[in-house]
C-alpha cells in the first residue's frame, strides 16, 4: 500500500481527484490496485468501484484480450502477441478460439 505523508494527503483533501482521473489510473497503470488507487484518493474502495464501473467494465482483463484481438487482426503471430501481452501462448490461442466460438 501506498503511504501518504501529510502534505500529499492535505492536498488530496484539497484538490479532490475527478472520477474520469480515477478511471485513467486505474485503466492505464494496471499495476495499481483498486485498494492503492482508493488510499491515493481518499475514496473507500467501493466508490473507485462505482467509479470504475461508470467509465466502463472494471475488468482490466477485457481491454487486454481487445488488444490481443486487435494484434491478431494486424496479422502478428501468437507467439508475438503473446510477447507484448505478457500471456502464455496457449492463453493466446484460447482468448482467440473463445471468441470464434471454438473454446478450447
């Protein structure tokens, strides 16, 4: 978890963090937790939830298998995608089969 001193945390209290900053640091920095962004804001973890929701899915997961479809699409290998997604080439070929209708 993420400590705040006393001067970040006042000026948390004094400049709020809006909801669309929220959903960018939670969308954009996937290494971040929900419980961290929620201490980083002073929001309870169930408010960066709603928040979240509101911006769209909460589940990182579907923006990472929309980029393993839009590297498919491009003509780059499973074994290439599987590189810059940080997925397992068998995940690769199962994201890429569930959504021909071929779960494998």
């Amino acid at each position: 978890m993420e400590e705040l001193n006393f001067k970040e945390w006042i000026t948390n209290l004094d400049n709020p963090i809006s909801d669309t900053e929220i959903a960018s640091l939670y969308y954009h920095n996937t290494n971040m937790k929900v419980r961290d962004l929620a201490i980083r804001t002073g929001k309870s973890i169930g408010e960066v939830y709603r928040i979240i929701h509101r911006q769209g899915s909460p589940n990182r997961k579907m923006n990472n298998h929309e980029n393993v479809f839009s590297f498919a699409s491009s003509g780059m290998s499973v074994n290439k995608i599987a590189e810059f997604t940080g997925y397992t080439p068998r995940n690769i070929r199962y994201i890429l089969g569930k959504a021909n209708g071929n779960g494998i």
